[in-house]
C-alpha cells in the first residue's frame, strides 16, 4: 500500500485536438498549421521530427483539399466517435480529461467576425458528455496549431493583432462554456516557439528574414495574449482557475565541473523564463543579457508591463517526459526529446525512440518550480510512447507503461510529500493518438488502443490495453494501489 494522493486530486488523461479529433473540414472548421504536417516514414525523414515543415511542404498542403498523407487530419476520429471515448475515460474512473479547443473550428480564419456556431456546439457536446460522467474538463485554447488565415493574411504570431483575435476567441468560449469548464489553460509549452516556430507561433522560414527576432516578437505577443486572456477568464468566468504550461526541462551537470554547472544553470533560466514571465509578471533580468548578445530587440507598446504584472496565471501546468543533460565541455552522445535534446545520461534507460526515463527527476522539477514559484503545480503531460503489439490472446500486455507510470506516480507522491502542491495528473495520450513530432500513430501511449496504422489504414475501433485496468486501480484507490 502507497500513501494516498490529496482528496479531490485531478488524475486523468491529455490531448490536443489536432492530434485526436480528425474530421479537419468537417463542421465548418478552418484548415489549422497541424493540417498541413505531413507523414514521413522514419526511414525518408530527417530525425524524428516534423513539425518543422518547408515552405514548399506548406504550400503544397495548403492546396490539398483531400486527407491527402496528413495525419492530423484524420486524427483519431474523436470527432464522431467522442461519446464512446469518454465513456472509456468515465470507466476508468478520470477526474479530470485535458482537450484542446480547435481555434479553427471556432473562428475557421481567425480574424472572422462571428464565431462558427457548428463548432462551439460541437464542444458544448463534448463537455457536456464529460460531465456527465463527473470528468472535469481542462481546457487548452491554444495546442500547436492555429487558422493557417492568420498566417497568409498576418505572417503569423510576429503580427501584434493576432493578440486580439486570440483574446477575442477566448472570450467567446469563455461565455459559452463558463458554466461547463473550470479549468483553463493558455498556451501549450509556450517556451516550444524558440524550437518550433511553425508548429508554435505560424512562423515560416521563409517568411521571416531574421527568424530569431521574430520568435521572440511573437512570443512577446503571446505573453500578452496570455496575460489578458487570463483577465478575461477572471472577469467572465469566477471562480475558474486558470495556468500556463510549459515544457519543463529538468537539466543536469555532467559533472560537478563549475563550468558544467554554469552552463545548466542558463540552461535552466531559459527554460524558466517563460514561467518567470507568466507567474512573477515580468521579463527576468537575465534574459537583458540574451536579448543583447543576440541582437534581438522587442517592441513593446505602452502598458505591456503593466498587462503582464496583473494578470499572472493561478497555476503552473507542465509537461514532463525526461530529464536532460548540459556540458561546458566535448559534447558527445545526445539522447533526443520531440523537440529538445540533451546529452546521453549513463544512469537511466530510454523509451523505443530514445527518450530518457527518469521518474526521480520529476520529484525534483516538482520541487524546483514550487520552491521558484510557490503556487500550486499541474503535471499535464507524462506517459511513455512505445510500439504495442497485440498478442495471441488478442491482448495488448503493455507492462512497460504501467512501470513508467506506477515509477512516476511513487516520485510525485514523494514530492507531495516534500509540500509541493500537486493539483492534478493528466497522462498524455491516454487514448493512442497521432504523435506531435512523427506524426505516427504508432508510437502509442494510451490505455485505450486504436485500430489504425500510420497512413490512416484500419477500423478505428478502440480496445483496453493491460494498463486500462491498472490505471482505473489507481484512481479508484487514490494511488494506494500501484
Ligand atoms: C508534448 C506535446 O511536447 O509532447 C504533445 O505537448 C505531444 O502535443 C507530446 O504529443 C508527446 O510528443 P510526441 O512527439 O511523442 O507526440
């Protein structure tokens, strides 16, 4: 027997509507920057990810009306088949179930004066079937895809007038769903824009002729779309709470070499600056120094750091899959993340595409960001990708997921423990979903299977892997029994 988790504590699962909906010209919805990644089998593509799409890759998709090889187009099919899902996830006992709402489903181009009815009845329908179930839903506005309209009319994030069609959009589902949703989230791994500025911001590389200026000019605009969505939320919706999210990367030294430990602390300030911004309210000093060495200067209009210091965020959600390693000196192995990679650590095992397994690291990133940050703290995102095979029995044994959770679940116990406050934990992928940087579906990471391959070949249908049971287990105990 474990201890038991904090009453009312949120256990559940995650996703993002580009990668679980489908039905991406269905329902009046826009095309979205996601509907135009395309799949590359592992064996023609450059490393494992694909959310840094060319122009040419772009422009070709963006005249393909067809599901053409766009994964993210198909999805999952939740679109339709919604209603048997989330009777899975009431099964399984979730208190909570973290979804995106497509931005293009709701203003198609984004710069739309009315919103498209179609698509807020499509979530009223989805939230209403949650809670009929007692699932909280935890809301995503903004989940790696935005109206692909906002980029061929404004260039993408780098264009201030985007904050207004962002706020705008907000605020409409805001009073749509003010009675239905209490749980908020703005910008998924908003620090992800540095590394994946199509996928993130609408930025393309052609379009830009100094890309790193123009990451950090949209970024400032997400800062502020962010900060007056959070008042927004507070105003028409009391009694919500509301976070930002980031992609938390836990980095080491190599050695206790002071250079090494210099070179992961900047490691770490780059990382936490985007917390820094939207927790304490405004730009960290050491980012005055980044800016300058790197010549990129923001512009910042009157009352920007005002919006940034009075609309913090309430929480803190984050996404957590491995930790990473810095080295002052010869750089050697690296062990890759989706998007971010570190050097190969010695002590901990890797997942099938290399990612590195460290349960112990997110007790200390829960005690890093609560010490830095003392509010309280949301794991959104954990789980293990990993290739599952159906077995004679016609089961899916997947042992291994149930080890990486049950190791993480005793490790964020233990940091509860140390008094960090820990509202919730949404496991990422809890139905298979397309994957983010292969767009494969292959690489899985749910209790729930989905028949279908990775050119979108199969029957949909959705069977339990061992981990269903198991995971259903430790809600029902509270995380007593692992
Ligand atoms: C996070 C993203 O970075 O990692 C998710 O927020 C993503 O959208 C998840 O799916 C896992 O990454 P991948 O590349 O395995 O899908």
């Amino acid at each position: 027997m474990f201890k038991e988790f904090p009453e009312g504590f949120l256990w559940g699962g995650a996703t993002a509507a580009n990668q679980l909906e489908g039905g991406f010209n269905l329902g009046g919805k826009g095309l979205s920057t996601s509907d135009m990644i395309p799949y590359i089998p592992k064996e023609e593509r450059d490393g494992d990810n694909s959310v840094h799409i060319t122009s040419e890759q772009y422009n070709q998709a963006l005249n393909d009306p067809t599901n053409g090889n766009y994964p993210k187009r198909w999805g999952v099919d939740f679109y339709h088949r919604y209603k048997e899902d989330i009777a899975l996830f009431g099964e399984m006992g979730f208190k909570s179930f973290r979804l995106s709402i497509s931005w293009p489903r709701i203003f198609p181009n984004g710069d739309d004066l009315t919103p498209n009815e179609e698509g807020l009845a499509f979530y009223d329908a989805v939230f209403d079937e949650l809670l009929k179930y007692n699932i909280e839903p935890v809301v995503t506005l903004s989940h790696y895809e935005m109206p692909v309209a906002l980029i061929e009319r404004y260039n993408g994030w780098t264009d201030r007038r985007l904050v207004d069609f962002f706020v705008k959009y907000a605020e409409t589902v805001f009073n749509r769903y003010k009675n239905k949703v209490k749980y908020w989230l703005t910008f998924n791994e908003i620090n992800a824009i540095a590394l994946a500025p199509y996928n993130a911001g609408g930025l393309l590389h052609d379009r830009h002729e100094n890309m790193e200026q123009s990451i950090y000019q949209a970024l400032h605009h997400q800062f502020i779309a962010s900060a007056l969505t959070v008042k927004a939320c507070r105003e028409i919706i009391p009694g919500a709470q509301i976070g930002c999210m980031l992609a938390r990367l836990e980095t080491y030294p190599e050695t206790c070499n002071p250079e090494d430990v210099l070179k992961t602390l900047q490691a770490e300030q780059m990382n936490f600056f985007y917390t820094d911004v939207q927790v304490r309210g405004k730009y960290p000093n050491y980012m005055n120094r980044f800016f300058k060495e790197n010549g990129i200067s923001l512009h910042l209009e009157p009352g920007d750091e005002e919006i940034l210091l009075e609309n913090t965020v309430d929480f803190i959600s984050f996404s957590y899959y491995m930790s990473l390693v810095e080295s002052a000196g010869p750089q050697g192995e690296r062990a890759p993340g989706n998007l971010f990679s570190g050097l190969k650590n010695p002590y901990l095992e890797s997942s099938d595409w290399g990612w590195q397994i460290d349960p112990i690291g997110l007790r200390v990133t829960l005690n890093k960001l609560y010490d830095r940050y003392q509010v309280p703290l949301f794991v959104v995102e954990n789980g293990l990708g990993a290739i599952d095979t159906i077995n004679e029995n016609g089961q899916i044994e997947d042992d291994y997921r149930i080890d990486y959770l049950r190791k993480h679940f005793i490790q964020m116990r233990e940091a509860i423990e140390d008094g960090v406050e820990v509202m919730g934990y949404t496991s990422w992928g809890c139905i298979d979903i397309i994957s983010v940087s292969t767009s494969e579906v292959s690489k899985r990471y749910g209790f729930i299977y989905v028949d279908v391959d990775d050119l979108g070949q199969g029957t949909f249908e959705r069977s339990k892997k061992k981990s269903f049971n198991w995971y259903k287990e430790v809600i029902k105990s509270n995380g007593t029994n692992l």
